[in-house]
C-alpha cells in the first residue's frame, strides 16, 4: 500500500471473522525496529461487509513501515506501506489525474466546514484531498490492468496521445464514482447522486477506450470508413462537452 504523509489513507483487511467491530485493532509499526508508529487502536474500525473491515489511518513522515490487524484471540494479518513526502503515482503505465481533475467531476462535493463549494479537495473536504488520492490509485489499477500498456513504445499510432488523455479520463471519473460509494452511499439508494450516470459514461466509454488501446497497439490506425462515410474507429472518442463535469447540484 502507498500512502502520503500526514494524509488519512484507507487501510482495509478482509477475510477476517465477522463481527469484530471494537474487538478487533489495527496499528502501524517500523520492521526495523518494531517501534510503533500508529499505536494499536480498536476506535474507527467498521466492518464495511461480514469479514471485511476498514480504518481511516495516518503516518505522520515518510518512511517503509507495516499494517498489523489482530483479532481477539491474537491472529493477525500484516501488509507493507509505504508512505512518500508527497503523492506519488503508484508504479505502472499510464497517466494519473490530479485531485483537482476528480473535483471538477465532483463540484458539489468539494465543500469546505463552511459549506463553501471551492472545486477541489483538502484537508477541509469530506472526502480529503489525501483520502480522494487513494481513490485516484485504486481507480488508476482498475482502469491500466483492462486497457494495457499505453507506454510510448507500445502505442505508436497517431491518435495515441487521445487514447492516453481518454485513460487519463476515465481513472478520474472511476475515482469519482468510488467516492461516490464510499462518502455518499445512502445518497445513491435514494437516487440523490450523479454516480448512476457517472456509471452510465463509464460503461459506455470505458468499452471504445479498451478497443482504442489494441486497436493502436496492433497498427490499426485510421477509421476504415467508405467514401462520403465518417470514420467509425473505436478511437473516435465522442468530443468532451462537458457531461458530469461541474455537477451543479447541492443536495
């Protein structure tokens, strides 16, 4: 797990026994020493489905340390973080979106403690600036593991800086989506949220995104279209007229 400092990442444990809410701890130690970092704590964990659970955590430097969670009866289940001075990309192919881009996606979610709409997320957002970056990574993965490579050297058509703008895209509107779920669930039951046509776009988009790619990646370059015909390539990305972008709507 990659985390920033002095930012709340997401810790999440799953396949663990059921109902261990204010039984179950989660804490932060450095391997190298075994010194605790965040101290073993049972406050602010929820289990989020039966066996999985999760906790809202922060290191305050930069550094390689462990996540251990541990049961009642002393079972325990570890994984590595590390936790970089700023916001760091995790490894991997692709361009990642800034929390500016998925706030312009999510306006009426970037309110301030004073209700203030200021277009971004921070420290003052529910979610954080640092909380929407997590979202950001885990959509990155989601979105780069479905098309593939979009290195250089790997997509050498014309329209490949398109197709990486286009990828670029659907990371922010997928991290946008998972904040929906995550922050704002009960707002999605009640049909009070943009996220089923956030969902609508992505479906829609992610399938010509995903043909782009191997289109590019195999030399099929130009639309294939007959003559008076406009060119019908999966690459012909629909021209960006705004859509969800600056969701006005304050619920």
């Amino acid at each position: 797990m990659i985390a920033q400092a002095d930012k709340l990442f997401e810790a999440v444990v799953s396949d663990a026994p059921e109902g261990l809410v204010g039984t179950m701890t989660v804490e932060v130690y450095d391997p190298s020493d075994g010194a605790g970092v965040v101290a073993p704590t049972a406050n602010g964990i929820a289990e989020v489905k039966p066996g999985t659970y999760r906790a809202y955590l922060l290191v305050p430097e930069a550094g390689t340390y462990r996540i251990r969670w541990t049961t009642p009866d002393g079972d325990t289940a570890e994984e590595e973080l590390t936790v970089s001075s700023s916001f760091v990309p995790p490894p991997g192919e692709g361009k990642y979106p800034t929390v500016d881009e998925v706030g312009a996606i999510l306006r009426a979610r970037t309110q301030d403690e004073h209700d203030d709409e200021i277009g971004t997320f921070n420290e003052s957002t529910r979610p954080t600036a640092g909380e929407v970056e997590n979202m950001i990574r885990n959509a990155g993965g989601v979105v780069y593991s479905r098309i593939g490579s979009v290195e250089d050297d790997v997509l050498t058509c014309s329209n490949a800086g398109d197709i990486r703008d286009q990828a670029r895209y659907m990371v922010a509107l997928l991290a946008a989506m998972l904040v929906e779920l995550s922050y704002f669930p009960e707002q999605i039951d009640a049909n009070r949220s943009a996220f089923e046509y956030y969902r609508e776009l992505w479906n829609d988009q992610m399938t010509t995104l995903i043909d782009a790619a191997s289109e590019c990646r195999t030399g099929e370059v130009e639309p294939d279209a007959g003559e008076g015909q406009p060119g019908n390539a999966s690459w012909a990305f629909p021209k960006d007229a705004g859509g969800m972008v600056g969701w006005q709507t304050r619920w």
